[in-house]
C-alpha cells in the first residue's frame, strides 16, 4: 500500500515541478526583456571614454567614471528641467483626478437625460488620436494668449480634457457604482448633502481608483513632448523635451571639441537622469500601484 501510494504522488510531484520550473523560465525571460534595457543603460553610464574605445571591456568598466553624470545633469539643466517637469505633471495630475471623480461620481450616482450619449461622448475622446485635437487646441489657447504659459496645461486638466482624462472618468463611474447606494441613502438620513456624501462616503471608497488617476496621470504628463512642444516651445522646457535635444545641448555648451564630444555613456547618463525621478515614484508607490490596477482591471502603456 505504502509503496502504490507512493508511486501515485510521485508523477504529480514531478508535473509539479515542471510546471512551476517551466512558469519560471518564462517569468526569467520576460523579465529579463524588460530588465535588459535598463541594466545596459545603468552600466553603460558609467563608462569612460577609454572603456567605451575598448572592445574587451564589456559590462564591467575598469573604472567608474561620474563625468558622464556631470556633463548630462549640466546639459539638462537638471534642476531647472526637474522644477518645470514637476510643475507640469504633479499638478495636472490632482486637477484630473479631482476633475474626473466629479464627473464619474455623477455618472454613477445621478440620472439625467441623455446619460447613455454622453458616457459615449466621453469615451469617443478617447477613441480619437489625440494629434487630430493639437491644431484647434493650439489655436483656441493662441486667441487666449496662454501658450508658453503653464494654464496651457492646466486649463484642459481642469475641465476634463487633461491627458487621457476619459480612462479615470470611467474607472471612477466603475468604482462608484460599485458599492451600495444604501450607503449614500443612509448618508443623506444623518443630514449629508451631496457634496458631503461624495468627500466623506465616496471618495473614501475609490482610494484605488484615486492612486491610479494620480500614479498615470502624473507619467503621462511627465513623459509628454509632443503637446508640451507645441504648446511651450522653448519657454518652458522639462526633462523630456530637453533630453530630446539633448546633442544640440551639449555641443552648444562644451563646443563640440575633439576631447569633449558627446558619447554614448553621456546620452544614457542623460536619459537615467530623466527617468529616475518616475522610478522613485514607482517603487515608493509600488504596493498600491499594483493594487490599484488589480482592482480598477486596465493596464498601463
């Protein structure tokens, strides 16, 4: 008996072992994708010109080198670009998402006429590329003379028309239907008006719908160049519009000299430099980033 039984969990034992082996190649190698970037970046950075000239140093530089970080942060005007860059994504970002709870808190709890067309007006913007939309935005901001201005950037976030704002309209008309309109009814018993039950019974039950708004919200803002550029142009420069530029900046500042042009390891200093502060964000956030998008079910870009 005790010899079968064993011979039964034997094989299970084994496809177990395969299975959880075989899941982790796959997680190994996706990751791996994923990671590859970033680690060459990482290292790469940190070469000197000499390692850079030499095939044989591969991975591993004979010596670290900071000038790399120095000439970038210098060429970026780091802390200039960083100030504007949080200027224009961290305040866009509370905007929108105050703006859109408003809205999908009363898609979700109101009827009116005509509800149906306008949720599929809202998402319509969504559907639409937003290149077809810089033209008459740009001109409309142009007759209010607020281009190179950061309203430019905050007017449309203000009023629902921010950075993808159709998304967290409907992930918070989501969250908000979601729980029972008892508790809005027993809020409005004990004296609660609208206002009321919205801040102290609503909001409280979309904190994953709030973290998703704001951690999206603030990368989409952070990593835009195309409306930014239109819309600013040289007036107000972030992290990203200045690392597209980033060649430009640097041979006008060191001169283009033999000794001093730029290379590789300089560009991907550069680029760390620009992402770091969203990665700090991220890993500060992760737990509640992961949490939000489990329960709100979209995924990022």
């Amino acid at each position: 008996m005790k010899r079968s039984f064993k011979n039964i969990l034997e094989p299970a034992k084994r496809k177990r072992v395969i299975s959880l082996a075989a899941v982790y190649a796959v997680l190994i190698g996706v990751g791996f994708v994923y990671l590859y970037p970033i680690l060459y970046m990482l290292v790469n950075s940190f070469f000197s010109r000499e390692d850079l000239l030499d095939p044989s140093v591969i991975w591993i530089p004979t010596e670290i080198s900071f000038d790399n970080f120095a000439a970038a942060f210098n060429t970026l005007d780091f802390f200039r670009s960083f100030f504007n860059s949080v200027l224009l994504s961290a305040v866009p970002a509370l905007l929108q998402t105050a703006v859109t709870a408003v809205v999908g808190f009363g898609l979700a709890r109101f009827k009116f006429p005509l509800k149906r067309l306008l949720i599929i007006l809202i998402i319509s913007t969504f559907l639409l590329p937003a290149q077809i939309m810089m033209v008459p935005r740009y001109v409309l901001f142009d007759s209010m003379n607020i281009t190179e201005t950061i309203w430019a950037q905050y007017l449309p976030a203000m009023f629902g028309q921010g950075i993808k704002s159709a998304i967290f309209i409907l992930v918070f008309y989501q969250y908000f239907s979601s729980y029972p309109k008892a508790l809005d009814e027993a809020a409005g018993l004990d004296g609660a008006g609208k206002i009321k039950t919205f801040l102290l019974v609503a909001l409280p039950m979309a904190t994953g719908a709030i973290v998703l708004s704001l951690l999206f919200s603030f990368v989409w803002y952070w990593n835009e160049t195309y409306q930014s550029n239109l819309l600013f142009g040289s007036a107000i420069q972030t992290l990203p519009l200045k690392l597209q530029s980033f060649t430009a900046q640097y041979e006008a500042i060191y001169g283009g000299n033999a000794d001093s042009t730029i290379n590789e390891s300089i560009s991907l200093a550069g680029t760390l430099l620009s992402i770091i502060p969203v990665i700090i964000l991220y890993i500060c956030l992760q737990k509640q980033f992961v949490e939000s998008i489990e329960r709100s079910g979209i995924t990022g870009e």
